[in-house]
C-alpha cells in the first residue's frame, strides 16, 4: 500500500482503527485450518458505517483488494489474507442497537458475536433460534455472508431465513440501506438477498435486522439407536408427522462417528452402548408444558413398538438434555481429532444418504487402498459433515479425495456446500453444483457490483479464470 493511501485510512480511523506491520498478530491470519501463508501488512478496524464507507471509496480510489474478517471461524478459509490484500476487520462494530420484543425483531451491529445475540434476545423473554457451535467467537455479518445453518434448520431455517434486513457498503463505498422489520416488503428487488450467502464478495455487510420467537416453554430431547438407514429415515418421517412443527432437530451419527465421539472426546458417556449402525439425537421444542413430554414420549414409544429403533434414552432434566447434545456436538471434535484428513459438508437427498458411506468406500479404497470415513449430521435438512482420512504414507492425498467426493456428490445432484460457503477451499468445485447458466449470471453480478474486484477477491470464484464444466474433476470410479 502506498504511503499516501496509508496516511489517508489513519486519517479516517485514527490510531485504534489501523494496525499495521510488527504490530499485525496472527489473530488476523489464523483460521480453524490453521495459520495463513500470508500475514498482512495492514488490518483496518471500523467502528461506524459511516468509516467503512470511507475506507471503502480510499479502497475503490486506489484498486485496493481487500478481505474482511467477522470472528475468523469460517471452514472454506474465505477470511484468510492474500497477497496484497488489506484486511478489514468488523470486530469494533459490535453491539445491540434495538430490540422490538412486540415486533419480534433485534437489530445489530455485523461484528457482534452470535452468543452476544442469543444472551440478548434470552434476556428480552425472546430467542433467536441460529445456534452453531462457535456461537461464542462466529459474528452475525459472518453468520449472515455464508448464510450459516447450524442446528435447527429444520424447525427455523437458515440465516436467510431469520433475516428481515440489511444495511451494506458497495466497493465504492455506497451505502445500501435494505434495514426494515418488515415480513412483507415486495417494493421490487429483495437487496438483502444479494448479499446474504455471497461471502463478501458484493458489499460488506454492516448492520441486520433478525427476527426473534417466542421462548419455547418445553423442550425434550431423546437418544435413539437404529440398526438400517431405513428405519433412520422412516423415524424421521414418523417423528415429523407426530411432532409436526415441534420438531426441532434431528441429528444423526454413523456407527463410526458414534464411536469416535466416545473414544476421542473427553467427557463424553455412552447414552446408549455401541453395536448399532445409527444413533439419532430427537428433539422437540413446544409450547404447552402440560401435554408435551406426553406427545413426545407417545410418538417415540410408537417408533419402538414399529421397530424403527431399538433403543432410546429419554431426557428428564435440563442437565440430561445437556448431556445427549453434548455427544451429538463431539462430533465436531472427533472429527476435527481424525488428522491429518479432509473434511466436506455436503446436501444430499435422503435416498443417495442411504448409499454414501458404501458408495464413498467403494470408491476411495479403489483408488487409495485403506480408508476410513466419519459422517454425521443435520438428516432433516439434507446436511452432512464427513471426514475422510487415507491411511497411506504420506501426506493425505487431498486432491484425489476431493475428487472422488465431489465428484460423487455432483452425480447424485448434490450441494458441495450445505452450510460453510466456498471460500477458497471448494471454489474449484463449483461447478459440480452449478450449471454454467448459473456460474455466469454470478460473474455478471459481481463485475456489476465489483468491477475492480475488490471485495474478496478469488473468494467463490476466480474472475480471472472460467470455471471448470461439471464433473470435469471426477475421475472414473
């Protein structure tokens, strides 16, 4: 960066508001994948809109690339520096601005994190239903540019979803302010949309106005265990027919996971003994405390006396309720102990979820040899978390176990991506879950919105290069 343009951003945000050289910790280039290559030479830190915007039109002036950076959780590494880039930093643009308890709604700073959020809305008799496990360190703007899912799509959907508004900056520096607590707005175009899930690469997401709901006055967790696929997903139907709206997760490990969690995580005991092929995590949030728990352990009573599943502990307190989603949470953490390995988190349809674990090691052990394979996840709502893990010498052949599982799942007509975003990581898949149609509309759209490419830039993909044709990474099984 030139020192002009230096001298330019201090102006603008003073001495807190830049960081630069020695001073630059790795805080700002460190991710859930480990440390970047690259450490930046300046990280600038907004406290207003309004300096953003600023920043933003020096930025636009000068062809400053630029990546900003919420809580630095994301999984695709799209909040890791480049080269040359400038980091922005939302971690001063952080706060409660409003809560409308009648309205349903709470309007908050982008740099806010997810928990400070949850603890706000609990504190106003309200909950706001997102919920991830780095709720503790993931911001909202974040939370809102990858569109994240988490735990109760099935009941409240994802980020999208809970959103009524936003306010965003432009590469130029325009302000967009789409910020209103209406359900109902069809005054043409719905803006917040373009920059919901576009990982940063249209705008810079500032403020958001999110929608609250009612505390549920009941909740009711129970800990199954079933011996098919089938019977997993003929719970699931039974579950939600039973429950209907109530129904608030559903959550499902492989007998391999299971293990893992019980072997690898500490703390971690046993609901229900190992030996079968599925557990599954049920959960029901209501609103009549008095009939509730009845209609719950009716419809799981029925699942036993059908024989969907073989086994079933049932929560009786609120610590008991801690404990079973303390065992579908290890497996983040027995996933993330499978090292060196690659992981993927993917959307399938029910029936290819029947298959994916013999069809994934037909496949890999035909081009690697011995492998072995975790997966689990949110079954209501199509999302799977896996990891695989040669066991070869050597470094895990990354690039063939993508292939092989990306290219699968682009056959079947799957998403690459069900909740983390691409990034850097999966931009080279793409194409496995877009068709050309759809690729270059985004292109249109972010030369549009982005001509200098600026706003994290390579992030999704790659201006500089077309995108690869669908399947045209999937070796021949």
């Amino acid at each position: 960066m030139r020192p002009e343009t230096l001298d330019n951003l201090h102006r603008i945000l003073g001495d807190k508001g830049i960081v630069t050289g020695a001073d630059v910790h790795e805080g700002y280039y460190t991710d859930p994948r480990g440390l970047g290559d690259v450490r930046p030479n300046v990280v600038l830190r907004p406290a207003s809109t309004a300096e953003l915007s600023q920043i933003m039109k020096v930025c636009h002036d000068t062809a400053q690339p630029i990546v900003v950076q919420g809580g630095l959780t994301g999984l695709v590494t799209g909040a890791r520096p480049q080269h040359n880039e400038v980091v922005i930093t939302m971690e001063r643009m952080n706060g409660i601005e409003s809560i409308d308890v009648k309205a349903g709604t709470i309007t908050v700073l982008a740099g806010t994190p997810l928990q400070v959020v949850q603890e706000a809305a609990d504190a106003a008799g309200m909950v706001f239903p997102l919920d991830l496990g780095a709720r503790g360190s993931c911001t909202i703007g974040g939370n809102l540019s990858t569109n994240a899912g988490g735990n109760r799509v099935i009941r409240y959907g994802m980020t999208r979803d809970l959103t009524l508004g936003v306010e965003a900056v432009l590469a130029d520096g325009t302000v967009i302010n789409s910020l209103n607590g209406f359900m109902k707005n069809n005054t043409g175009y719905d803006l917040k949309q373009m920059f919901i899930g576009s990982e940063g690469t249209l705008g810079l997401i500032t403020r958001a106005t999110l929608r609250l709901y009612p505390k549920p006055k009941t909740q009711v967790v129970a800990f199954c265990a079933a011996d098919s696929f089938d019977a997993v997903a003929d719970l699931m139907a039974h579950m939600r027919t039973g429950l209907g709206a109530d129904l608030s997760a559903f959550e499902v490990l492989w007998a391999k996971t299971y293990a893992a969690v019980l072997s690898d995580v500490a703390g971690i005991k046993a609901p229900i003994p190992q030996g079968h092929a599925f557990y599954v995590l049920v959960e029901m949030m209501g609103s009549d405390a008095a009939h509730d728990t009845e209609k719950f352990e009716t419809c799981l009573g029925q699942a036993l006396e059908n024989e969907l599943i073989v086994d079933a502990v049932l929560s009786r307190s609120n610590a008991e309720i801690d404990a079973l989603w303390d065992v579908r949470d290890g497996m983040a953490h027995a996933m993330g102990k499978q090292q060196p390995s690659v992981g993927f988190d993917i959307s399938l349809s029910v029936a290819d979820m029947k298959v994916i674990e013999s069809e994934l090691l037909r496949r890999l052990q035909a081009a690697l040899g011995d492998v072995r394979l975790f997966i689990g996840g949110h079954l209501a709502d199509g999302n799977l978390h896996l990891v695989a893990k040669s066991l070869k010498e050597g470094p895990q052949p990354r690039d063939t176990i993508q292939e092989i599982i990306y290219g699968w799942v682009g056959e079947v007509g799957g998403s690459i991506s069900a909740e983390h975003g691409i990034g850097l990581l999966k931009r080279d898949y793409l194409a496995q879950s877009r068709s050309p149609a759809e690729l270059a509309l985004m292109r249109a759209l972010k030369l549009t919105m982005d001509p200098k490419n600026l706003l994290n830039p390579g992030r999704v993909f790659d201006m500089g290069t077309a995108p690869m044709a669908g399947n045209a990474k999937a070796p021949t099984p």
